[in-house]
C-alpha cells in the first residue's frame, strides 16, 4: 500500500475511533475527540507515548500484560483530559494527574501495587477528576493517594489496603492558608469525593497496636473533604490540625460503615482536628471495640479561639460543626478545653444543610468499562 493510500486508510480510522498501529510510522500520532489510543504494552514508556499522542476527550487503554514496574511516573498533563484506562493491570508505579480546566481526566480499572501511586495536581477551576474501580495495597506507614490545589475530584468504588500508621488519602489542600480565605457552600460540588469505597487495614492481628491510627484519609491546609458511603475495615477518618499547622477547612462526613475487627483496637472512628462540617448517620459493626472508639474532637493548640480550630470558618469566624444520627456506640469526645458543646460543635441536625447528590453525578455519566 502506497503512502497516500495508508493516510487515507488511517484517517478512516481515526474518524471511527481506532486505533491503527502503523499510524504512528507516517507520521499521524494524533486522536479526534472520544477516539481510543492503545498502547502498544504496558511499560512506563509506552503508556506514556499513548497518552504524549491522545488529545482530549481521547481514552488510553492499556492492554492484558502481566505485572509491570515503572521505573519513573506516568504524567497526564493540564494540557489535556483523558481517561486512563488500565484494564486490570497490575502496576508497581504512579500516575501523576495534573487537571484540565474543561475535560475532566479520569483513571480506572487499576491494581496499584506500591505507595503514592496516583497524584492529582488542580486548582478549584478545574474540571473534576475522578478516580475509580481500582485497587491499591501497600505496606505499613502507606500515602497510596495524594491531592492538591482544592480541586474537585471524585474517588468512587475504589479498595484500598494499607498495614498499620497508613494513611491512605492525603488531602493536602492549598499547602497554605488560602483554604480559609474564601466561602465554602456546604452540600457543594466543589469539593474532593470519596465514596463507595472499601478501606482495609491490613496491620497484623495479633497486635493490638497496628490496629489504631491507620487513616482512610486525612486532610489539611484548608482542605474540603466529603467522605461518604465507604466501608472501613480498622481504619479511621482524619481531619488534621496538628498544633502549629493550618488545618483543614471542611468536611461532610456521612453514611459510612465502621467494622471492628474480634479484639480489635481502634482508638477513634473519627479524630477531627480542625475546621467545621457535618458528621452524621455514620455506623459501627462487628466485635466490642477494645480501643475509645469515638468521634474525638480536638484541637492542639491552646486558647480559644485557636487558629483553624474546630467550629471556625472563613477568616477564624465561629462556624460550628454539627453532629447527628450516628451509632449510639460512636460517641462523640471533646478532649480540648478549647472545643465545647453549645458552641463550637453542636450535637444536632444542621440547618437548612443538604448533602450534594448520591451518586455522585459523573458515575452516571460516565462508561464502566
């Protein structure tokens, strides 16, 4: 087949969405919106020369392989958004996302084998990100997920795994205290999701001590965080406000599942150390929890009012937190002097509150694959 007639055939191809490998030799490494690019295997190299050569709206595929180490990230750029699809793949690596302003980028179908493997770098302009029907595992002490910038983003029918001190989403915010500076609209879109996931501590079982302090997530430096209708298995929900640190600004945390482990020790369901939200219909099951078991208010500043402390909102004004319908067995603890009911937290339903849509809209939108 001569020259002209292999251009014609490929950009026949490309119109339909395939993907013809010998393309790429005559020089079109391009995609129309919504066309497939599949890469050629499943090394770092190759998934990357996949996404180097989609255009937005393109979805990347990688093929059936067997598991695979990435010496060095994959990058999504902000110049574009895709979905990344890696069709069951096992990878020891990392993706690294940096959001689109219009097309959302999207990472799916993945077994993560090793800490930090997915990054999400945006700005609260950004389009959402979401991140979904993937597995991660990792050790003691894992960080398998890590967000920046207050950008929206949806993390949905996820299992995570991480052995004891994990913690396995990091919601980092705005690094500064920029977060605190502007309005937050409670039941809003513009926040981080995570919901429908599956949260494992996999410390050892004969020991007590790995059992506390393992984090599904934990949030700092302005941070807005909705965590709703997961399922954790010894694992706990964390809002940071580590004394001298900017502390995380929101969160709405709702209709999650707490399952204690036979002997287990978990020390808190939830240890919120910052900001104000919503906690309410939340559940425990399983075995007598040998630890406090609570939802345990802090603040590890002295005096009142605290910077970033609980029941504070835009630029240190009192915003209380609410707390309600939960487990009579989750008891809710103030262990600061500085954080008290009546007026930093009440224990009650939030008015005129209402929690953004479930499902979250972009599962509905978007394929399964």
């Amino acid at each position: 087949m001569n020259t002209l007639n292999l251009k014609i055939r490929c950009l026949a191809f490309l119109l339909l969405g395939i993907h013809a490998s010998s393309c790429s030799r005559i020089g079109i490494t391009s995609y129309p919106k919504g066309a497939a690019v599949n890469a050629s295997n499943c090394s770092q190299s190759a998934v990357q020369s996949a996404i180097d050569s989609a255009a937005s709206g393109n979805t990347v595929s990688l093929p059936s392989c067997p598991a695979t180490t990435w010496s060095s990230k994959v990058t999504i750029p902000g110049s574009k958004g895709i979905t990344l699809n890696g069709n069951g793949a096992t990878i020891t690596g990392a993706v690294d996302v940096t959001q689109n302003d219009r097309t959302s980028t999207r990472i799916t179908h993945f077994n993560f084998t090793s800490p930090k493997s997915v990054y999400f770098h945006g700005t609260p302009s950004s389009a959402t990100a979401r991140l979904d029907h993937s597995k991660f595992s990792g050790g003691d002490s894992s960080i398998l997920v890590e967000l920046e910038g207050n950008a929206p983003v949806l993390i949905d029918h996820n299992e995570f795994s991480g052995g004891g001190a994990s913690e396995m989403i990091h919601n980092y915010g705005t690094w500064d205290d920029s977060g605190w500076k502007d309005e937050v609209t409670p039941g809003g879109p513009n926040m981080v999701f995570i919901e429908d996931n599956t949260f494992n501590n996999t410390g050892a079982s004969g020991s007590p001590a790995y059992f506390w302090g393992t984090s599904a997530v934990q949030s700092y430096y302005g941070a807005r965080t909705v965590f709703r209708h997961n399922t954790l298995n010894m694992a706990q929900v964390d809002q940071h406000g580590t004394a001298g640190m900017v502390g995380a600004r929101w969160w709405e945390i709702y209709e999650n599942t707490f399952n204690v482990v036979q002997n287990g020790n978990q020390s808190n369901y939830m240890a919120i150390r910052a900001g104000s939200g919503v906690i309410f219909n939340n559940h425990k099951t399983g075995a007598q929890n040998q630890g406090a078991g609570a939802i345990e208010l802090i603040e590890e500043d002295p005096g009142y009012p605290a910077l970033y402390q609980i029941g504070r909102g835009r630029n240190q004004s009192l915003e209380p937190a609410y707390i309600w319908g939960n487990d009579a067995s989750m008891r809710v603890v103030s262990n600061s002097p500085n954080v008290q009911k009546g007026r930093d937290f009440h224990e009650s339903e939030k008015p005129h509150y209402k929690p953004y849509r479930y499902p979250h809209p972009m599962v509905a939108k978007t394929p399964r694959f």
